[in-house]
C-alpha cells in the first residue's frame, strides 16, 4: 500500500524576488543616415524580427550621424547603456554605406543586412574600428556581431570581443577570435554563424562600486576590405523545448534543448555568475523510459530554472517570451514527471518504475538555487530507505536552502515520509505552493 504522509521538515515560507540579474538586451542596426532611402534604410521594424539570436525588441537606428545630445560617436541605446566607436587611426569617418540594389526583398532582414559600416572608411590605415558598450549590467551575455558584404563575398571581417576588468585588463571571450563572410545563405533572409555574423558568450563582470567596464567589440578587415552590420547583445540564459527543432544548443528558443538535463549539466558549468534556464510547456522526465530511478533533476547553486514558457510556439510572442514576466504557468503548463515510461495510470498504477525522486537538492545549495513554475508529479520514492529513497518523491532537500516558489506538487507517492515533498535536513524556502 503506497504510504501518502506528507512530512516536510523545517519549513519557511518566504516571498523572494524573483531570479532576475536585470541584465539589457540590446540589438543595433548600424548604417546610413536614417534619411537614407531604399530597402536598406532605416532598422528593422517587425516586433517579430528577432535576428540570429531569436530575441524581439527594438533595433537602435545608429548612423554616420551622432544623435542630438551626444559628443562624438557615442549614441545612448536605453537606459544607463551607450555606444563608442573608435578607429584604429583616430579618424572621425563617415562609416555608412549601404547595398539597396541585388540585395534581396525589402524587409527587415534587408535593413539589418543590406546596408553596414566600411571599416576601410573609417581607418584607411588599418581597416579596424572597435566598438564599446558601457553600462551592461554584471552578467553572461552572447554577443552576435552581424559582419557581412550584402554584394561581395570575397569580404572576410575578423571579431573579437572582450571586456575590461577592474583592473583595465581587457578580457577575451572563450569563444576566441572569429572570421566572418562569404556569400549570403540561401534562402534568403536566414542567418549562419560564421557567415552572416559572430557569435561570442562572454562574462560582464562588477568592477569597484559595482560599476562594470566596457563590452568591447573590434572588427578588422581582411585584404578587401571589411564591414559591421551590426549587433546583438543578449543575456546568455539557456533555453529548454520539448518542441524545438533546431540546434538542440540551448541559444534561443528556436535552438532550444529539448531535454531539461542537457541544459542543466551546462547550467553547472557556467553558474558564475547566475545563469537562468527558462523551460517551455511540456512534459520532461529525469532519466530516458527504462533509465536510472535515482536520477533526478538536481537543483544549483546560482542556477535559476524557471517554468512556464509558450517558447517558440507561443502565441501572444511570435519569437518566444523575452522576459520573464512574459511567461504564464497556467496556461504554458510545464511538468517534471518521474514516470520514466509514461504508462502510470489511476491510484498510482505502474509507478513501479518511476524515479525516486523527481528534484533534489543536495547539501550546500544555496537559496539562489531557484525552482519556479513547475508541476512536479509521478515520483515514488519506494526504495531503500538506507540509501534515502524512501522519502520526497516529489522534492527530497538534503540539507542547504534552496528555493520553490509557485510549483504544484501532485501524484507523488513514498512509503516513508513526505509524497509530495520531504526535507530531511536544512532549510526549505517554499513559497506560493500548492501541495
């Protein structure tokens, strides 16, 4: 008989704000003046235009031209965030110069893409111009860096991206030096890293008073030349899809992982500093049909892992949800089971398979290991209770003091203590939870 106590240990509950680092993301057109006409002009306007990096939201529009207010070539591109260009030679050139004719169908891909930055007009000497964003709140971002002649592919531009430490030291992005160009991929309107942009992840860190140094990217051109496009500067959270379909990366909600494992087990390698996984409506299991009952989802110091998504195929966000109060959990339903077979039927029949425990928590997590917007359900914790298997078969908590806010447990069963959810040790943040 499947024993349905619920014990659970040490409880707070607590409201905490949620796991957002406040990170900026920014998307720049660079080109011609904005008085400019043809299918280049101007940036990309569609809110479903979401670039390489599959993230929506308003293109700054920066120009030969420096906006009113602003000494030089620095243009502001929101709150406390701007722009500096510099050239290798210190000229102050005019960089625009765009591409309107055989350059594809007008649209939004044509305004990105079709018009650029001459890096050989802006320093004859040395073809390299570097641009700096200051102000980017502390965090891991993904840079792409649009670097393409819409009309000469013989063009190859090389970028770097690095960021200035406390200490003035320019540190590289651990994704190296890349070399960007060739002809435009077919169809038309598509992206390829490599060949129509750059991609780097790199680290903003906090310098003295929390005040961080600049994001600096720097192009240089090949022997004909080189060109910028522009940018896109993204926190570098990791997506999860049942339903996606592209590079099973983690990148965006188009290359979304399919498995929530994959995503966590690169979420343990870059914790420093936080990193949010955000999870999209499905159902995901801890160990494949078959697989090993005493593997679960484990939850990470620094790691926040939200519920809740439509992702790609969510309907009121053509590109996915771009923040997290976007989401909606009632309606993007999203499930961690432990029936690893997906055959449990009525009062807990065929669980005999299923994992002992859907989510843990081992000794030392902290509180800003955060679980939120979930529906956790089909643990049994029916095993050895020497081994601790006997307890949790939703949530088991060994000890430190992780967070749950806005998660139900249902269907979980254990013939120890706690169905829903057993804290054998340490303090549990439960908050807005329906058990």
């Amino acid at each position: 008989m499947q024993a349905l106590t619920w014990r659970i240990g040490l409880l707070i509950w607590i409201s905490l704000t949620t796991n957002a680092w406040c990170q900026q993301a920014i998307n720049v057109d660079l080109g011609i003046s904005s008085m400019a006409q043809g299918p280049a002009a101007g940036p990309p306007m569609a809110l479903d235009f979401c670039g390489a990096a599959g993230v929506p939201g308003t293109w700054h529009n920066v120009t030969s031209m420096p906006p009113t207010g602003c000494m030089g070539t620095c243009y502001p591109l929101g709150p406390n965030v701007t722009l500096t260009r510099t050239s290798g030679a210190g000229l102050p050139a005019n960089l625009g110069t765009a591409a309107p004719m055989g350059c594809g169908p007008p649209g939004d891909f044509a305004k990105l893409m079709c018009d650029f930055q001459d890096l050989t007009l802006a320093d004859p000497m040395f073809g390299t111009v570097t641009y700096a964003f200051d102000g980017l709140s502390p965090g891991r971002y993904r840079v792409y860096t649009y670097a393409i002649h819409p009309l000469n592919s013989d063009v190859r531009t090389t970028i770097t991206v690095c960021t200035v430490d406390p200490n003035g030291v320019c540190v590289g992005s651990t994704s190296g030096v890349q070399e960007v160009g060739g002809p435009l991929p077919m169809p038309m309107n598509s992206f390829m890293s490599g060949i129509t942009h750059a991609e780097h992840d790199i680290v903003v860190a906090p310098g003295p008073g929390g005040i961080t140094g600049p994001l600096k990217v720097t192009a240089h051109g090949g022997a004909v030349g080189g060109v910028v496009n522009g940018f896109q500067i993204v926190p570098r959270r990791i997506y999860v899809d049942a339903a996606a379909s592209g590079a099973n990366n983690g990148t965006s909600w188009l290359n979304a992982y399919t498995d929530l494992q994959c995503a966590l087990g690169e979420a343990a390698s870059m914790a420093v500093p936080p990193v949010d996984v955000w999870v999209a409506a499905g159902v995901y299991h801890p160990a494949p049909a078959g697989g090993d009952r005493a593997a679960s989802f484990e939850l990470l110091t620094n790691v926040g892992i939200f519920g809740g998504f439509g992702g790609a195929g969510s309907v009121n966000f053509p590109c996915g949800e771009a923040q997290l109060a976007d989401r909606d959990p009632p309606l993007n339903v999203t499930t961690l089971s432990g029936d690893l077979n997906n055959d449990d039927g009525p009062g807990f029949a065929n669980n005999g398979e299923n994992s002992f425990h859907v989510v843990h928590s081992a000794p030392m997590t902290g509180p800003t290991a955060v679980l939120d917007g979930f529906t956790i359900s089909a643990g049994n914790a029916n095993g050895d209770p020497t081994g601790g298997h006997d307890g949790g078969g939703g949530f088991r908590q060994d000890g430190g003091a992780p967070t749950i806010r806005n998660c139900r447990f249902e269907g979980n069963a254990c013939t120890g203590n706690g169905g829903g959810v057993f804290c054998n040790s340490g303090v549990l943040n439960l908050a807005a939870c329906t058990i």
